[in-house]
C-alpha cells in the first residue's frame, strides 16, 4: 500500500497539504470547570480542567499555579487491546504528561494564579494518529473554557515529509511508515513550545517541515478560533 | 561512559524469546534507566528523570532503528532476540542524556550476541568457543547533544553543567547521527524556541555528532583488534568502554564542541596516554564480564575487606578508576568538597587477578 500515490493522493484521499476534519465542543461536561471535546479524523480526544484551586502542600508554589497534567488512553484506543497500566503504556503515559505539562507551562498565565494548582486531564478514546497533537488542543480548549489566562492559543499539529513531500496531520498508518514531527506553535508570537520527533530524515528537510508544521498549526488555530467563538457567543445569547 | 562530571554505565543483554504480536518476525529492543542513589543526594526517587530518559532512548535507538531488529529474528513468530539495554547513571554531572545515550550506543556497538543454528525446528545456542559470537547490525550511529537556552532563548549553551541545567529556562536535545540525519528532537522546560534557533543547533548537533561518531569508531576498532587478539570475550567489558569514554571527555574538555576538531594525532596521543594508565589494570585471564542467555556468575565482586571504611566503593576498582585519572583531576567542583586525586593514589595495592583493585577515593559532592 503506498501511503503516497502518483496523484498526490494519501491513502484517506487527502492531499499533502490538507488536515483531516476537525469537529470540537467546549463545555462537554457540566461538573469540571472547563472541558473539550476534539476530533481530528479518527482522532478522538477528550480533556477536563479542574482550576485554579486550592493546590496541594506538597505542590505548592507560592508565587506562580502549578500545573498537573495526567495523560490517558483507553485500552480500547488503538490497535491492540490493552494499555494496562504498568509497563510500556504506563512510561509512554507519564512521558506524554511531563510534556504537555511544559508546554502548557509556557503559555498559561501562572504568575496569576499563586499557590494554586491546575489539573488538565486529558483521555484519549480513539487513537488514529497524531494523537499528542490532538491532545494539546484538546487542553487549550478545555483551559479557554475553564477561564484560565493564557498568552496564546497552542495549535499543534504532526507533519512529516515523505519522498520529498511535505505532508500534514498524519494518521496512524503513515505515522509507522514515515518520520514524524509534532510542533506546537502560538500563533501570535510565532514560537515553539514543542518540539517531538520520532524515525529519522535529512537535517536539510527540517527547515522545509517546520514551515509545513507552522503553516499547518495556523489552520489549525482559525478552526479553534471559531470554535471557541461559536460557543461563547451560543453561551451568552442563552443567558 | 565519562562525559566531564557525567557517568553512566550501559549494559546490554539478549534473552531468546517471542516476538510481539504485532511484529512477528523483528527481535525486540527495551530500555531501561536506573539513577542510583550514588548519583546525587535523593535521585534514586526521582521518577522523572527515569522515564524521560528510558522514552528518549527508546526514541533515539529503537524508533530510529538505529538496530536492525528483523537481523534479530531466529524463527519467524516464535523466537526472536529480545535485548534489554539497561544504563545506570552513577554521577549526575549534568546533561545525563548524552551521557546515557553514547553509553547506551557504544553498549550495542560492543555487543556480541551467541551464534544460534536452527536445524529443523530446534534452535540451538552455540556457545563462545564453538561459534564467534556475532555482533548486532548496527544501521547508523545516533548521539544525542542537549542544549541549554537562557535570557527567553536568547543565548544557548551546549552540552550544560547541572548547574547550567538546573538555571536555564529549558532544554533542547537534538538526536543526529554522522549521516546528518535527525533522528529525535526533544524540547523540555518552559521553553518558547523560534525555528531559527532550532536549524542553529541542529547545524552543531551534526558536527558534536560527526565528532562523537568518529571517536566511537576509533574505540570500537581499537577494541576489536585487541579482543582477535586475546580471547573471544562476549558482552560488555567495562575497560574498553572507560577508554572510550575517557578519549571522548578529553575531547570535550577541550571545547570541541564549538572550536576546531582535535586532530587526529592528538587524540591518538591521549589515547595511548590512557592506554598506558589502563594497561596496569587490564586483567588477561578475566573471564566473561557479562552473562547472555543462560546467566552466570556475577563479576562485581564485593567491597574488599581492607579499606578504610571506604563506603563508596561498590563496584568493581578496576574500571572505575582509570577513567579518574584524566577529566576529574583537572576539572574543579565548584560546590565545595572535593577530593583531589594525587599521583600516589594511582598506585595499584594488589597484583591483577585477585579480584582486589586499588583504593581511590570517588569524589564526593
């Protein structure tokens, strides 16, 4: 199966440069103070804000929030059954967490929030591909509905660039067949807080995939932009 | 592994087993990092470290197929080699991950798993006098180089102290092999990076790679004439992977990482430098430093009976200390205590092959 074909074509009938369906809703859940709900393709992903509040003795900081982040994904996700937790699963779960904690870190308002802690759960349903990037804006959403300030949206997005195509927004399948970069990016500064790569490819290919991913995570941030629009004004036109 | 302040120890051992499911006929690669208590005052408990480290080699090593695990199928969808590569960080002086990943590299490269002939359905382990052991198809060789960004990620510093780690705003660690390709990116910290500091460090990743590389490949050959030489001796030997680290601390003790390369001559020379100090340690009739497969008789010895009380001696002399001699005299701790290593110390107080080493203080933060 060629994840490519001569037409331009990928094997969901996308072209390089196109990102799958992107379906949100904020404000899914009525008890946590913020929650989102994203679907990227098959991607599905759901997270939950609890804060600020009151933070633990052990993580409290007295002059910015801390921000505890917890990363899960169903065992009925992905391919094989059973991410049981302990083993495998269990490391890739806390490394996931560790590092969307950086980068909410690096963009959330902390200084705001002294001696208070900020819990962004995030669980995984339906895992397809890009599954991290779908995650973090999954959070951002979820910490916009919460009300907590932050300096930017954080749109991220996977790219990966195959037989000298730059490609978007990959699934699961062209995730194991090619190199892929997750980026994040706020739109307005144009920086990164993150930055993950797995396989391998050219160092003289980076700068090309960097555009690709910052070009692709401004799409991405004009459908959140929307979305979160379209749901504080249906928020504000019930009351 | 010695990278200035830094150490860490990597083994690797290979066990017959059944592949995953998923993948039926490749052998299986897993990591595991260990910080001992030694390393720094209550890091045996910190889990952090531990899991971003294992998930970077993972990444670096077996996503990158830095080995070619379909060679290390015996029999499709029964048994295959499945290898554990396990590093232990014993001094953090900053920057563990490029410590643990040339240790965990020059492991695998060093590595020499038994032969297997399959007659039939048997699969039968040879054993090290029968057949040579075989070393593992390595593809390409990934290091990895870390980065320290200061001032909002205005200025970046290479290869941080732990005091440079612990000071900066975050880290970039940049996986490249000696082909110029990247093979993982990995920012921590609240770090904001703009892409034209990432194409910057990633342009002296691949020259720290190239360099790196190069010397990795001096040590191996080095060390595979010596081992036709002597005895076949399977796994891991401790000596061979302390000269390479000694070799490689040298070269960046001497700013290689944004000066000029040494010359070859110069290297060679420190080389044979530490080979002289080594040659008075290396024990000939040593038998097989490490066990595959079918597990043996533990070689770390326990703590003589003659020191001083000396409780940090818990492995072996003989490796530990040669790789002293250089990095640690010259380098000063700024954190206080300190022991200096004088010449004296170097002495060894018994004859090779009793298992007793000699006696050299560690240096104590």
């Amino acid at each position: 199966m060629e994840l490519l074909s001569d037409q331009g074509l990928r094997v969901d009938g996308r072209r390089a440069h196109e990102l799958r369906n992107v379906e949100c809703r904020l404000g899914v859940f009525g008890r946590a103070d913020g929650s989102a709900y994203l679907e990227q393709g098959n991607t599905r992903v759901l997270a939950t804000v609890y804060g600020p509040h009151e933070a633990r003795a052990a993580q409290r900081r007295h002059d910015v929030a801390s921000i505890n982040c917890q990363y899960r994904q169903a065992v009925f996700s992905g391919w094989e059954r059973g991410r049981r937790a302990g083993g495998g699963g269990d490391r890739r779960a806390q490394e996931l967490g560790a590092l969307l904690q950086n980068t909410l870190e690096s963009v959330v308002l902390v200084e705001l929030y002294p001696r208070s802690q900020i819990d962004v759960y995030v669980q995984v349903l339906q895992a397809d591909g890009g599954t991290y990037a779908t995650c973090v804006n999954a959070a951002t959403l979820a910490l916009i509905d919460a009300g907590v300030a932050l300096r930017d949206y954080v749109c991220a997005c996977s790219a990966s660039v195959l037989r000298d195509q730059p490609l978007v927004d990959l699934n699961s399948l062209e995730t194991s067949g090619a190199p892929e970069l997750t980026a994040a990016l706020l739109p307005r500064s144009g920086r990164l807080p993150l930055l993950e790569m797995s396989q391998r490819f050219h160092v003289d290919k980076l700068g090309e995939l960097l555009d690709v991913a910052e070009t692709a995570c401004r799409d991405v941030h004009t459908i959140l932009n929307r979305a979160v629009r379209r749901h504080v004004s249906a928020r504000s036109s019930e009351k | 592994m010695l990278l200035a302040r830094e150490r860490a120890l990597a083994t690797v051992r290979a066990e017959l087993g059944t592949p995953r499911p998923s993948r039926p006929n490749e052998g299986t690669l897993q990591v595991a990092v260990d910080v001992t208590p030694t390393a720094a005052p209550g890091a045996d408990r910190s889990n952090d470290l531990t899991v971003g480290l294992e998930r970077l080699l993972e990444r670096c090593l077996r996503e990158s197929r830095c080995v070619d695990q379909e060679s290390l199928c015996v029999v499709a969808d029964e048994k295959v080699w499945q290898l554990r590569l396990h590093v232990e960080l014993l001094d953090l002086g900053g920057n563990a991950c490029d410590a643990a990943a040339l240790a965990a590299l020059a492991a695998l490269c060093h590595f020499r798993r038994p032969h297997v002939s399959v007659t039939g359905g048997e699969v039968r382990l040879c054993p090290a006098d029968e057949a040579e052991p075989v070393p593992l198809a390595v593809l390409h060789k990934p290091v990895l180089v870390t980065f320290a960004f200061f001032g909002d990620g205005q200025h970046f510093v290479a290869d941080p102290t732990e005091i440079e780690e612990r000071a900066s705003e975050g880290l970039l660690t940049v996986g490249m092999n000696s082909y110029r390709e990247i093979c993982t990116l990995h920012l921590t910290g609240k770090l904001l990076l703009s892409k034209q500091q990432v194409l910057e460090c990633t342009e002296l990743a691949a020259a720290r790679a190239r360099s790196l590389t190069s010397q990795l490949r001096r040590a191996l050959t080095a060390d595979e004439a010596e081992r036709t030489a002597l005895h076949p001796f399977p796994g891991l030997a401790r000596v061979e992977l302390e000269r390479m680290a000694t070799a490689a601390a040298s070269v960046r003790l001497s700013g290689a990482v944004r000066g000029p390369a040494l010359t070859a001559e110069q290297i060679s020379e420190m080389e044979k430098e530490v080979d002289e100090k080594l040659s008075v340690f290396r024990h000939k009739d040593m038998a097989a430093a490490a066990e595959i497969g079918q597990g043996g008789a533990s070689q770390w010895g326990p703590p003589s009976e003659d020191e001083e009380g000396d409780q940090d001696e818990m492995w072996p002399r003989t490796a530990e200390t040669p790789a002293k001699t250089a990095p640690t005299a010259s380098d000063s701790d700024s954190e206080g205590e300190q022991t200096v290593l004088h010449p004296e110390d170097l002495e060894p107080h018994a004859e090779p092959g009793t298992g007793k080493g000699l006696r050299c203080p560690m240096p104590v933060r």
